[in-house]
C-alpha cells in the first residue's frame, strides 16, 4: 500500500479507546457549566501520549472509527427522522399559526 | 513611552473599528474579537491560534449567514440542506485576511472552514466565536448568538494587536421558555426532538437554571449533518464493493442515496450542513426568524 495506513487487529485494539479520549462523544464541554466541570476531548497527540502510541497511529485509528462506528442504517435512520421532524414542526408549530392568521 | 503606548492602543482600537464595520458592511452579522491567550485553556496543543499562525496575537471571528425565516419553515428537509452552509460566510472572513495585510500590514491567516484529519477542526470556530463573545455554546451544539440563534462562522488568526471582547457572562442556552419546559416535561425541545436515549444525539439537565452533565453525540450527528456527504459516499461505496451481484451493484450506484451524496461532495469546498431539527425548535433566534 502505497499511503499509510494502519492494521485491523490494531485498530479493533484501540478504536473504542480512542472515541471515548477524542471528541466523539462530547459530555460537559459547554462554557457555563458549574465551574470545573467544563471538559474537552483530547487531541490525537495526547492521546498518544495516554496509551503510547505513535500520534499518526491514533489520527488514522480515529478517523477509520468516526466513519466505522454506525452502520449504513445510521445513515437511512437520519433521512427518515429529518423528514419526519422537519414535517411535524412546520405542521404544529406553523401551519396552524398561519391559517389562525388568514 | 506612556504617549507611545497611548498612541499604539489608538491606532489598535481604530484597527478594530475599522475591521468590524468591514465586516458587517461586507454582510456579517457579527463581529468580535479573542485574544490568542484565551485558547490555552480550551484548546489542545495543536490547534490554537499560534499552531496555525506563529507570533498569532488576536483571533477576528465573523458570523452570519444563517438561513432565511422561509427556509425554516419549509416543510421540505432537503431544501434547507443545500441553504444551511458556510460558504456566503467565508469569503467576508478572506476579505478581513485581506484587509489586515494589506491595509494594516499585519500577518492574516484565514482559518479554513474544513477538517485537517477526520472531524478534526483545524481551529474550533465555536471555540474561536465563544471566545470573541458573539454566543455561547448550546446544550444543542451550535454557538448561539441572543438575537440571531445560529450562525455560521469564520475566523482569522492575526499577529496585530487587538483588544479582545469578552466572553458572554450570562449563557444564552438555556432560554426562559426552556427553563418553563424543563419544569414542566422534564425536557427541552432539542432534546425532545433528538434524544441520545432515543436514538438521538443529545441529553443533559438543568439545575439551578444552568445545563449540567450535557451530552453529544458527534458520531450520530455526523450522520444526519452529513447524510449525503463524504460519510455517506464512504459508507455506500463500501456496500458497493461488499456488493457482488451486478445488478445489485447498479441499484445502488444509480440509486438516490448515492447519486445524491455524489451531487453534495461534488460541489465541494464548502460546509453543507444538511440537518437542522435541534436548531429548528430552539427558541434562541426564533423572533428574528419569525415573519408574516
């Protein structure tokens, strides 16, 4: 391979390490918490440093696990609940307003 | 020394001035101004404004460009997604970059809208807009500003000195119609639309009229952000390859997902935002998108 990249057995080693460490998923990261309790995701190099590996190893483990780690129905999933959100707030929140209006 | 000093902190006010009304007679809804310093407790080594800019001294971030009230209220989905983007605010950012050097005579970075690897921002221009006191952040994500809700953002990392604008003191998330909801259903409406425990992206609580324990869920948001953007084409391209019945393969190929997806990373070098439910009933910004 001709680019880098990384080895199955060590990215199913670390791949859950590392988006619980990144910023995939975000607790307390707003700026009005209580203060002290306001956190950040690490960055790929503190990582690193965490669980020694080299800083490329975890920006290439992340990026594979940020697209692995829902399944394609994740993406049919959003299509249908944009839809029906979209719909179900300009039916109760919009469409009963304007016609009160007319 | 004292007249000198005078003198430069002048000339650094009149630079500000001049960049601000730049900036909004260029478009921008808003305009502020973060000190370099301010970044060191927020953001990793790495991606702070002297990362990208050596001898950075002050971070310009300009916001607007949201999209129109009709595009809110528009019953279809997919109209919003190709409105919702960064594009229409980026270039008043390029053109403050522009202004600094060659007006100014100061280094001028623009920060670039996209990811350097992964959903890795270069520089968080939420961070960058909290910091320049145009918003703060919401339980939903986005930054919002108290009149316009959300906005997109640019930034430009500067070596000239400019006096910062403090960050908002009081929070604009959570909105007095939140706190009422939240006593009375236990909920707010950006998480009653989109729950991580639903299968949603988002969860966290009020107490004393403060969020606490928030949660976001990046990975799920990045599917509906991002439907038919590059996740998408990887994630359909897989099933393709994963695909070996011929005709199989061209249901696919031609079929709306990734046609679809196509058209969106095809039309490239922007930010389309194609998922807005979270933002859609928050009540931040609502009077300013409400019209006859």
């Amino acid at each position: 391979m001709g680019f880098f990249t990384i080895s199955p057995e060590l990215y199913r080693q670390y791949k859950d390490q590392i988006l619980e460490l990144a910023n995939s998923f975000q607790r307390d990261v707003n700026e009005h918490l209580p203060p002290g309790e306001r956190k950040r995701g690490l960055s790929d190099r503190e990582i690193a440093e965490r669980l020694g590996l080299e800083e490329r190893v975890v920006t290439e483990i992340r990026c594979v696990a940020e697209r692995d780690y829902y399944s394609l129905d994740e993406w049919e999933k959003a299509i249908q609940f944009k839809k029906q959100a979209c719909r179900e707030y300009v039916e109760t929140k919009i469409i009963r307003f304007l016609k009160k209006e007319e | 020394m004292a007249a000198e000093t005078r003198r430069s902190e002048t000339e650094a006010a009149e630079a500000k001035a001049r960049i601000k009304e730049l900036a909004l007679k260029r478009g921008a809804l808003v305009c502020g101004v973060a000190g370099v310093k301010s970044f060191d407790a927020v953001a990793p080594e790495g991606h702070r404004p002297g990362d990208l800019l050596p001898g950075a001294r002050s971070v310009v971030v300009v916001g607007g460009a949201p999209p129109r009230a009709g595009d809110w209220i528009s019953p279809i989905p997919e109209h919003q997604e190709t409105m919702g983007t960064s594009q229409r605010i980026e270039p008043i950012g390029r053109q403050i970059a522009y202004h600094i050097e060659e007006e100014l005579g100061y280094y001028a970075l623009f920060v670039p809208g996209g990811v350097s690897r992964g959903n890795q921002p270069f520089l968080s221009l939420m961070l960058a807009a909290e910091l320049a006191g145009l918003g703060s952040r919401s339980l939903a994500g986005p930054i919002l500003h108290a009149k316009y809700g959300m906005l997109y953002y640019a930034a430009v990392v500067t070596t000239l000195p400019l006096d910062p604008d403090p960050p908002l003191e009081t929070p604009v998330c959570p909105a007095p119609s939140c706190l009422e909801m939240w006593e009375r259903e236990g909920t707010t409406p950006c998480i009653k639309v989109c729950p991580a425990s639903a299968g949603g992206c988002l969860d966290g609580r009020i107490e004393n009229g403060r969020f606490v324990r928030t949660q976001y869920d990046r990975n799920r948001c990045h599917t509906r952000v991002y439907t038919n953007w590059v996740g998408g084409f990887q994630k359909s391209l897989e099933a393709v390859l994963d695909e070996p019945d011929k005709e199989k393969r061209k249901m696919i190929l031609h079929g709306s997902f990734f046609t679809k997806s196509l058209w969106s990373i095809t039309y490239s070098g922007q930010c389309q935002a194609q998922c807005f439910e979270c933002i859609r009933v928050c009540p931040v910004g609502q009077e300013y998108r409400t019209k006859k």
